[in-house]
C-alpha cells in the first residue's frame, strides 16, 4: 500500500501529512507538474496556502498537472484525502460538493476540537466506529462549509457527512457543523481538520490515524479480493 | 539628487559627510550618498551600541556561529544546529501594523534560512499602549494578524511568545519576531563572498520602489506626527513568494551548489552586498540595469537601496550557475545574474556600461564612526505614574481578578490561537500548556528537544535597568529550566529610546550590563541580536525593554511537564530563590504607582537553583511546573488551576516564615525572578531541595488559607474573557 502526497507551490503541511501516511504505509510526495501518479494507491491533498490562496483558497490548484490525474485518479475510484487546503482544492475542481468560505469570526484559528464519526461505513472512516469522537486540531481562515439547502439534504440522505464538530466546538461556523464530507460514491472525502497532525500522544493525540489505518485497510482489501 | 545638504537630511551629520568625502577623495554622487546613509545608519551600522554589544560574551561550549552572521547557532547533537535571532520591525508595525509585523516575521524567517537552516518556530514579543486605546487595539490587532498571516501561509510554527501593554508604547508600539531554524551542521554556509569572477546572483522577487529608505526614514529616527506619509515607507510582505524562496535556496544547499548566502533586509541590495563583500574581503560588481524590477523607471539609486521583501543574494561558481538556474525555475523562483564578485575590494554600481557608483566596501561597512555614549543616571524619575485602576482597599480576592483580568497578565489565547502552532509536527507544548514551548527533534533525525522562550519586562527594567535586564535573563532561564531544557544560547533584541539622550544612554549601558552579568552567571553565551533605538513617539521614550530569547535542549520530550495541575491529591510547593517585593509588580502598576528601584538579585544563588529544578524535572517525576511571573504568586497558583481545570488548597504562612515578613499582599502578589510553583506525587515534591511546601490540588475553588477563595470557573472567566472582552 503507498500513499501519494501532493506537493503545490505553497503546500505547508505535506511533510507532516507524508509523516503520517508512513507511520501506516509507504507515501512519497507527488510534484504538482507531475501528470502520473506513479501507480499510488490513495492520494492526500494537504493542507497549506497553495500558490499563496491569492485569489481563492484552492482556486490555483485545482488547475495543476497533477490535479488532472488525480480527478482522473478518482473517478476510477482511488481514494482521494483532501485536508483543509485540499478540501479546499477537491471543492474547487468540482470532485466534492458544497464550499468553504471564510471562517464567521473572520480570522485565523488554530484549535484542538472534537469530531464526531457521523459515517464509519466509508474508506476513510472504517477504523472507527459510529458516534465516535475524535480529538483533531483545526487551523483555517477559510473552513466555514458551505452548501444550498437541497444539496445538504442529498448529502445527509446520501451518508456523505462523515464528520460533525462536536455540539459547541464548531470553530468556523460551517453549516450543520460538518467538518467532512465526502462525495456520493464515498472514494473521496474532504475535511477541514487537520488528522496529519494528529498522529501521536506526544503533540497531542493520536486520533487522526484512525483515519490513515482506514484507508490502508481498504486498500489492502481491494488488493486482495483482486 | 543634490548632494549639497541632502546628507543631512537622510539622516547623517556634517561630520559623517566629511568622513565619507574623506574617504571616497571626492564628494559622493547621489547614489553613493544613499548608500552611505543607510550603510552608516544606526539600523545597519549599531554606531551607539557596538561598543556596548562588544561587552556581551559570546562564547560557550555549544556556539557554532555567533555574533556578525545572519543568525547565531548552536549544537543541539546529533549532528544538527539550532539558528536563531530575534529581531525589531517597530517602526514600520507603528505605520502599518498589518504589514510591518507580517514582513518583521518574512525578514527573521530569511536571516534564519540564509545561513542554511531550516525555520521550524517563530516567537513573538509585542507591546502596545493600554487596550482601552483605540489605536493599541488597532495596532495590536492587525500586528497579531500580520504575523499569522506570514508565519501561517509559509508553514512555520508560531509556538511562543509574549504581549504586555503599558501607556509607554502607545505611540510606539514593540513587535520583535524571534525565528529559530534548525539545520544539518556540515550544511550551514556563510555569507562571505569569494572568487573573483563568480557571478553574483539575486533570486526571488522584483525590486520595486517599497521600503525606500526605510532603514534611514524609520528605523533609525524619532516617530512624529507625519507617520501616515511614511507608509510608503513600509515594504509589503509576499509569504508564498517567501515559501518558494526557502524551499528553493534548502534544495540548493543540499545540492551544495552555492558558495555564499545572504539575505536582502534593511537598506536592500546596498547592505547585502557590502556585507558579503566585506565579510569575503573582496569587490563586488552590480548591474544594476539586469535587476528585475516591478516599475520599469526607476533610478539606480532606488534600486540599490529599495527594501523589497523576498529576495536573496548568492555566489555561485560559474560551472553551477545553469543548475541554480534549474533548480529556480523548477520553484518558480525569478534567479538573475546581477553581476560577479571582483579582487577590487570596492562595490561597483553599473548602469549598464556607464558606473554610476564606486565606493570601497571597508568605507561602506567598516568605517562608520562609532560613537560613545554619555550615559547619565537622571536625577528624577522619567515616566510618569500609570492611571490608577483599583481601590485602594481591596481584598485579595478582587486584587486577584484585578491581576488575572489586566491584559497584560491575561490569557494571550486570542493571540495565539491565530497563528499556526502544529506545523512541522514537532510541537510537544503549546502555547499556554507550558513555560516554554518544547520542539521535538525526532522528525529531523535528532533525540531530545528544543526549548524556546522570548521573555522581557520593560517596566521592571524602567525600574532598574540593571536588575530588570538581568530578571529577562532569568526568567527565560526559569522557563526553560520549567520543562527541564538547558540554556545553550541566547539573542536579544535591545528597544530603547534615542540614545543621544543621556538618561537613554544610561538605560541602555546598565541593562546591557545586566545582560552580560547574568549571561555569565548562568554561562549562557549570547550568539546573535539586534538593536532598535529611538523608539520614541510623541509623550517620550518607551520603558526600556530588552527583550531575551533562549534556546536551550532537554533529553525527554516525554518527560516535560505542563503548567496546569493535573490530578487532585498533588502536593503543590514553591520552589526557587523567590524573595517577592510589590516594586514593578502588576500590583504596584494597578494601584498607580512607578517604583524606583527594584531588590537586589544574587545571581548565584539562581543558577544553582536552575540547575536543581532542571535536574528535578528531569526526572520526569514533577508533573506541573510553572514560573511566578507577573502578577506573583497568587496569579501563578490561578494560572495552574485555570490551566488544569482543577481546584488548589494553599496556605502562605510556610513562605511567610521563610521570608522573615507577615506581608500577606506580597506573598500574594509580590514578584521577583527564580520562583516556580511544582506539583506532583507528596513524595517527590517534598524532597525538593529548598521546597516550601504550600498545599494540595483539589475541589473546584482556588483557597489560599486567611486570604481568599474563588471558583476556578470564575477564574477562567476573567483570564480567558479579559483581552476578547476589550475587542467586544
């Protein structure tokens, strides 16, 4: 099982995220010109200002090289992880539903919350189990989700919520504090929360590797019942 | 440009023109002119302090670089080097708060990097008026969002610092950004030029008319009322042109394809050549006609001396310059060969074919006069008593709320929760959750950890500068000896007043001697700082602030314990020569009243103590432990409580019989460097050496026995609520 980390001009958290996936499986950073994957497994889109955000939070991204594969990557079915500015980014080339928009308070934060498990039935949640709650840091200027009342119906009709912030720890605002979401066929899932920097007691918790071990076992159980 | 007067008008003296005459054998054109008054600026030249600064020691065990480079470093094992420097931008965060402190932030960032280090913290000293300013609110606020917004989109962790506010910094309000990087030993460069014939190439942005003169206008004069039209002034700060720029000059250090590094910061391309020329002992030749620029009509002038952001300045042999070129281009970094480094030892400026400047770079680095200065002790007190805001009879319980609720006590959460503190994975303690923040070194390879904390107390120095100079050196050194780090360096960053004024001059020289004496003491050499003077504006000079950053290194991150109280049943005991005095105390500032003087400090006594609580928390046995620092004993207490979410149960009369004095306010609120409040299992708490046992951790309430009790909700309400609550 390797994972595949995007790295963008910009990208701040790729190194913590490659970090992350090889405490669970091999990883190796794809360069943003790349237009190959390099026969990866999974794919994360960390989180950090590519090309600096200047003209929308992912809205530069989403136009590189290695984006086009990774939409290509996706629609095959390969599981797509996108953290904050990759949520951002799957938003932006349409492989997710809803937005994110500026937090309420208009201002960065940079906090532990709790999550709760709202789907444990999806590649990236497998690990957990219903209800659960997760303890991940969040640290965005632009993670208030977003989308049209009808979408937000298909999406919880659709198990597509797969995160909620934890009543009264909603840091941005997000519209029925969903924290991650993931699209229909559930093989990509973007979320605000940071689960790469929530690999290990010592800088604070363990919780986010739930998701990490998740996807390696699905991977592992695609490749043998291949 | 008419030379005739103008020099004094760019800030130098009748005499210091004569000297550049001198020294040129011919009156300097224009453009010379400019260079020189910014290479002969107080910003770039420190000509009334280096004689000052040549007192610091600054040699230890553990220096890898020290004073005159980009940034200090220090051995931290295993190959590795940590790099560090604080510096100033005050004057431009006065201008524009939003943009001086984000470009204060990309400036440390790029000294750091410029030696070959890669920048894993920033920590940040702030002070601005009182927050029932308007104008401290603004400035504070869009200073706190500058720094995120640099520190945050490059990806470097802002993990530390502090934030105080008095009625001196209203007009001039402080923002020193301290940059720690760490890098491979056998990786670090220099920034010394050599090999006459290899090309001299500037990477990263287009020079551009921004920060024209700002180290000149700014930083090295009085504000006065004209400050709006000196916002052009103010460079503007580009975090993903910077992050490009890091990201490309790490790749091509570890290619090892560069010969010398220097970072473009004040006084622009004028001062980053000189140096690399001077520190090479060789000539450098510039055309400035090859020089990227973002307006395409401006004067040479301009562009030697243009203080745009994100750039940097390297020698490369000519058989690496296509392969520096690939790499640039691969980060979309603009990298151009603006010319080559020559064996005339003199800084030529072309046009073009035409010379439009020819200055010997010993002229330009070396000779700036240095000046004494006339320290004088002033015969009355210089800052005036603050506002008074409580009642003179209140209990301790409202003197308590009074303490936890003045900004500068109170919780800095909405300051620390808009920077990025996780980056890089290494932070083992947040902001708030211990003394100093401590850096795991297991991501780059290394054991152990990093400690780092920025620390200064200007009103204590304004005070007594020799005693409130060596009290900064302290309580960085009881901060680190908090989570059990051993101090392996130090940079400081001096912001003063105009030390052409006596009474400044005298400020400076006894906290400078401050510094020295505790550095000794502690053995703790000083690699690396700056010097901010004339830091004046409208009602006078700032109190005096030194401000300290320490770095030091603990074996076990897994071992540091944290600030709060964490289980009920601890034993909770005071620890430390604490010998508590109401002199420069919050107290004392909220009862209106300025002190002058401040008790005596035998420095001894502390180091040994540091070494003891170091060696205890070692043990990995002490589970809290947290410094008394402003607001005293009392406040600590609360803090550990508010921190831990748990209760205490204290009694003062042990350190009262200690102390030789039945003070109960100054137990409670008395504040003095080398106490720290610990707690733990009975058994190990009362084994410390010299503990005075005060109590247990418990209930939902703070009790400290004859004095007062209140709920730790309460509590938190009011050191939690007190700075959003001025923004309500």
């Amino acid at each position: 099982m390797r994972f595949g980390v995007l790295r963008f001009p910009g990208s701040c958290d790729e190194v913590d995220a490659l970090g992350a996936c090889r405490r669970y499986a091999d990883a190796e950073l794809i360069w943003h010109g790349d237009l190959d994957l390099g026969g990866v497994d999974a794919v994360v889109v960390p989180g950090g200002f590519s090309y600096g955000d200047y003209l929308r939070a992912g809205a530069i991204a989403r136009f590189s090289p290695a984006m086009e594969a990774v939409a290509d990557f996706a629609v095959s079915g390969g599981p797509v992880l996108g953290i904050c500015n990759g949520f951002q980014v799957l938003c932006e080339a349409g492989l997710l539903p809803g937005a994110l928009l500026p937090n309420t308070s208009l201002r960065f934060v940079c906090r532990q919350v709790d999550v709760e498990v709202v789907n444990a039935d999806t590649p990236f949640t497998r690990a957990c189990t219903e209800g659960q709650a997760l303890s991940i840091p969040v640290k965005h200027t632009t993670g208030r989700y977003w989308a049209p009342p009808e979408t937000l119906e298909e999406l919880e009709a659709g198990g597509q919520v797969i995160l909620r912030y934890a009543p009264g720890q909603n840091p941005n605002g997000s519209v029925r504090d969903i924290a991650g979401v993931a699209n229909a066929q559930k093989n990509v899932m973007g979320l605000m929360p940071h689960p790469e920097h929530a690999v290990d007691p010592l800088t604070g918790s363990a919780d986010g590797g739930t998701l990490f071990a998740s996807l390696v076992a699905h991977v592992d159980e695609l490749v043998a019942t291949a | 440009m008419s030379t005739l007067a103008a020099h004094r008008e760019l800030g130098l003296t009748d005499a210091e023109y004569e000297g550049i005459v001198d020294r040129l054998g011919r009156e300097p054109n224009g453009l010379e002119l400019a260079v020189f008054s910014l290479m002969w600026s107080e910003h770039c030249a420190y000509k009334h302090s280096k004689k000052l600064l040549r007192r610091l020691p600054t040699e230890g065990p553990h220096v890898v670089m020290g004073p005159g480079e980009n940034a200090g470093a220090v051995d931290v094992g295993d190959g590795l080097v940590a790099a560090f420097k604080v510096e100033s931008h005050n004057h431009p965060s006065a201008v524009e708060p939003f943009q001086g402190a984000a470009t204060g932030v990309g400036g440390i960032l790029r000294d750091v990097f410029a030696i070959g280090a890669r920048p894993i913290a920033i920590l940040d000293s702030l002070r601005f008026g009182e927050l029932d300013s308007p104008r401290s609110r603004y400035l504070f606020d869009w200073s706190v969002q500058g720094i995120g917004h640099y520190g945050n989109s490059i990806g470097v962790a802002t993990v530390g610092g502090e934030v105080a506010f008095e009625p001196s910094y209203e007009q001039n309000c402080l923002v020193n950004a301290m940059c720690v990087g760490l890098a491979r030993r056998d990786r670090l460069i220099r920034s010394a030029a050599s090999g006459p014939g290899n090309p001299l190439v500037l990477m990263g942005a287009r020079t551009g008319r921004d920060g024209i003169g700002g180290a000149s206008v700014l930083a090295s004069a009085e504000l006065g009322e004209e400050d709006a039209s000196k916002r052009p002034t103010v460079q503007i700060g580009d975090p993903f042109e910077e992050k490009r720029l890091l990201e490309c000059c790490l790749e091509l250090l570890d290619r090892d394809s560069l010969v010398a590094l220097q970072d473009l910061g004040a006084a622009g391309l004028s001062s980053s050549a000189s140096e690399m020329a001077s520190k090479g002992e060789v000539g450098l030749d510039i055309d400035v006609s090859t020089v990227p620029l973002r307006e395409d009509d401006m004067e040479p002038f301009e562009i030697m001396i243009s203080e745009s952001q994100e750039r940097m300045l390297c020698v490369v042999e000519p058989e690496r310059l296509q392969e520096l070129l690939e790499v640039c281009e691969r980060w979309e970094v603009r990298a151009t060969q603006i010319g080559e480094v020559t064996d005339s030892g003199r800084l030529r400026i072309l046009d073009g074919d035409e010379s439009v400047g020819d200055m010997p770079v010993t002229a330009l680095v070396d000779d700036c006069p240095l000046y004494d200065l006339e320290p004088e002790e002033p015969a009355q007190p210089i800052y005036p008593d603050p506002p008074v805001r409580i009642a003179a009879d209140a209990d301790a319980a409202e003197t308590l709320m009074a303490v936890l609720g003045a900004p500068t006590v109170a919780s800095k959460r909405f300051v620390f929760e808009q920077y990025d503190s996780m980056v890089g994975s290494r932070t083992v303690r947040r902001p708030q959750s211990a003394d100093a923040a401590v850096l795991q070194l297991a991501p780059d390879g290394g054991h152990g950890a990093l400690a780092v904390s920025i620390d200064g107390n200007g009103r204590r120095v304004a005070c007594d500068p020799y005693t409130g100079a060596v009290e900064a050196v302290l309580e960085c050194a009881l901060n680190l000896a908090c989570v059990g780090a051993e101090p392996l360096g130090l940079t400081n960053c001096l912001n003063f007043g105009n030390p052409e004024k006596p009474h400044i001059a005298w400020q400076l020289t006894r906290a400078v001697e401050g510094l020295r004496d505790a550095c000794l003491a502690l053995g703790v050499p000083v690699v690396g700082g700056n010097v901010s003077l004339y830091n004046e504006g409208g009602g006078g000079p700032i109190y005096p602030t030194p401000i300290v950053g320490m770095v030091g290194r603990l074996p076990d991150p897994e071992r540091v314990p944290v600030s709060g109280f964490t289980q009920e049943g601890h034993a909770i005991a005071l620890v430390g020569p604490f010998a508590p005095s109401l002199a420069g105390s919050e107290l004392d500032k909220l009862r209106g009243h300025m002190s002058d003087g401040l008790p005596e400090v035998t420095l001894e006594r502390h180091a040994e103590a540091l070494g003891a609580l170091r060696a205890a928390v070692r043990t990995g046995e002490l589970v809290t432990a947290h410094d008394v620092s402003e607001g005293g004993l009392a406040t600590a207490l609360a803090e550990s409580c508010i921190e831990g979410g748990l209760g205490a149960r204290v009694d003062l009369a042990p350190l009262r019989e200690t102390l030789g004095h039945s003070d109960r306010l100054t137990a409670l609120f008395g504040e003095g460097p080398g106490g720290a409040v610990v707690a733990g299992p009975r058994e190990v708490v009362s084994a410390l050496p010299g503990a005075i046992l005060m109590g247990e951790v418990g209930g939902t309430s703070l009790l400290i026995e004859g004095d007062l009790e209140l709920e730790v909700a309460a509590l938190d309400e009011r050191f939690e609520g007190a700075i959003p609550a001025a923004f309500a």
